[in-house]
C-alpha cells in the first residue's frame, strides 16, 4: 500500500474506494469524473487492483497500475496492489476491512462508474444526513429512473428502496459488516415463505429464482445479492436521488462479468456533467418507490425463469445451462 494517512482530511471526508481489474480506458473517466467532484480535493481516495487471475491479462493489469500512479487531485491516494489474484469478492472485503480500520464510512465505486460533479456531496451528506437513521443502510448515486418517465417536480428528491445498488454508493461501518455470510439451509427456507418471496418480488421477479439457483448449486449468495437479501429480511433500504448522480459504462461487453446491454449504451452520460440540487428528507414510508427496480428487473427472462420453478423445471434449466456453457468451452 502506497501513501500517507491524513487523520483531519479523513474524518471531513468519506474515503473513496475505486475497485479495478484490467479496463484502463474506464477507469480514465471514473477517475476524471470524481476529480470534477469540489471534494475530490480534500478525499483520500483508496484503488484497489487485483493482480491477474489469467497469464494474458498481465500487460493489462500493469498498464492500469502504471496509470494508478499518476493519478492526482486528492488530498492522497492509497494504492492495494497484491501480487495474486484475490477474486473479486475477497479483494473486495480485505478492501473494505483496510479502510475500516481507520474509518467509520467508504463511498464505494466500481471502474466502470462515471459520477456527477456533486456526487461526492451528496455522498458525504447523505452519509451525514442519515447515519442514526437505523432503516438506511446506504446512499445510492445510481437511480433506475433515467429509463422511466416522472414527475419532473421529483428531481431534487429522493426516495427509499429495498434493493442494493453496486453503481456508486456509501454506506457505514456498523451497518454494512452487519451482513453477514447467510447459510444456504437458511437462504432455502426463507424461499419457502410466501411473506419473503412476495417482499422479493416487488422489487423484482428476478431475485426468487437467482437465490434458488445458490441453493441448486450449493452456493453462498454473492456480495449484491447478500445485501438485497439483508435489507428484504431486515426490512431495510438505500436512499436514491430521482435524478441520478451516477451511471455505469460498463455494459459495453468490455467487462468480466457483463454483456453489451443497448438500454445503457444508449444513454446520454453527458448529461451528469450538470449537477443537479438535491435535498434529503427523513425516513417516510409513504416515499418508498420500489417500482423503477421492478420494471428494470422484471423481465420476459425473469417471467421465464419463474414459469420454469412453478412447473418444478427450473433446476433441470439451470442444468441444461451448465452444460451448454461446457459445449461451448470446448469448441
């Protein structure tokens, strides 16, 4: 780890965690959008690079670095560098817990998230705004609702939802390492109670069938979904600008684990270049809007997928998709 630890600039503001693994061009413009962020300046801001998980990823990953060390317009920059591969989840926790031992806060960013001039602000007040509110477990920058018309009298708003949002979001100490690892006998029994899964669906049909398929494959549920599952069975939510503050490019099939999607490339990111005022209120149920994550979720594939559990298939389609993917690997 490379840098300074400055104790003042640390507690005036939240650090900022960028995670990246080999897209240079990405990270170019995470990076210069947060430096239009005024607190850039007085941020320290924490990259963690994961060293290559495949041999031809290596000119990759040391190009980023090099570009890492740079990188200036923060009050410092502290850079985790091991020189194995973590994996993403495990880089991702050992990231959080370093931060942690210092730090009560993070503004969490992925490599390919691009930011608003003030979303630094509206993290660090959101932060500030909310911290003893016990329903509120993060700040969102993202918001569904760039794809959805609304009332246009909503923009400085914000609203409260039961699903997680990686895309650019702070949160608290004491309130995230609250999640816990959750067992699959406990993640299939709460998918038998009816209250659960109608809680699930109305933020999305997509999540019932993705926490079968952990319990198909005997697997843990990864990081998003521990969260979503957290915040549904503790009846917690994300505080979320109408008017969004960050948006991700990664959906140009560039990524690890994402495909080219034509709903985001579509999008207009020049306009988060203008800052748009914001104000927060306190918790109120009657401005829960779990709907934009509904519609974005619900889709003809998630309609699928639960025609597929309630005829008692969906386990023999999980099969079937496993062995295709082998098919292809070879060929």
């Amino acid at each position: 780890m490379d840098g300074r630890f400055d104790a003042q600039v640390m507690k005036k503001y939240a650090p900022i965690l960028v995670m990246v693994y080999d897209r240079l061009d990405s990270l170019k413009k995470c990076i210069e959008s947060l430096k239009n962020c005024t607190e850039s300046k007085q941020s320290v801001l924490y990259i963690s690079s994961d060293a290559a998980y495949k041999s031809e990823d290596n000119d990759k990953i040391q190009a980023v670095r090099a570009y890492i060390q740079t990188i200036s317009g923060f009050s410092n920059v502290l850079v985790v560098a091991p020189k194995v591969n973590k994996g993403l989840n495990k880089a991702y926790t050992d990231a959080f817990d370093l931060i942690f031992k210092e730090n009560e806060t993070v503004i969490f960013l992925e490599d390919d998230i691009v930011v608003a001039p003030d979303f630094l602000k509206f993290m660090n007040e959101g932060l500030d705004f909310y911290k003893n509110e016990e329903k509120i477990i993060s700040i969102s920058g993202f918001s569904h609702s760039v794809f959805y018309d609304w009332d246009a009298d909503l923009k400085s708003e914000i609203y409260f939802t039961n699903r997680w949002c990686p895309w650019g979001f702070a949160t608290w100490k004491d309130k995230i390492q609250k999640t816990s690892d959750l067992s699959i006998a406990t993640v299939k029994e709460d998918l038998n109670n009816s209250n659960f899964v109608k809680k699930l669906d109305q933020i999305g049909i997509d999540l019932f069938t993705a926490f079968q398929r952990s319990v198909y494959k005997n697997q843990p549920l990864v990081l998003d979904y521990r969260y979503v599952y957290h915040m549904v069975k503790n009846d917690l939510y994300t505080v979320t600008p109408y008017s969004t503050k960050t948006f991700n490019i990664g959906n140009d099939g560039q990524g690890t684990r994402t495909r080219e999607h034509d709903k985001f490339t579509r999008f207009d990111t020049t306009t988060l270049k203008t800052s748009v005022p914001f104000q927060f209120s306190e918790f109120e149920a009657n401005k829960i809007n779990n709907l934009f994550n509904f519609l974005i979720n619900t889709t003809q594939t998630s309609k699928f997928k639960r025609i597929l559990s309630t005829l008692g298939m969906l386990q023999f389609g999980y099969y079937l998709h496993e062995r295709r993917k082998k098919w292809r690997k070879r060929k």
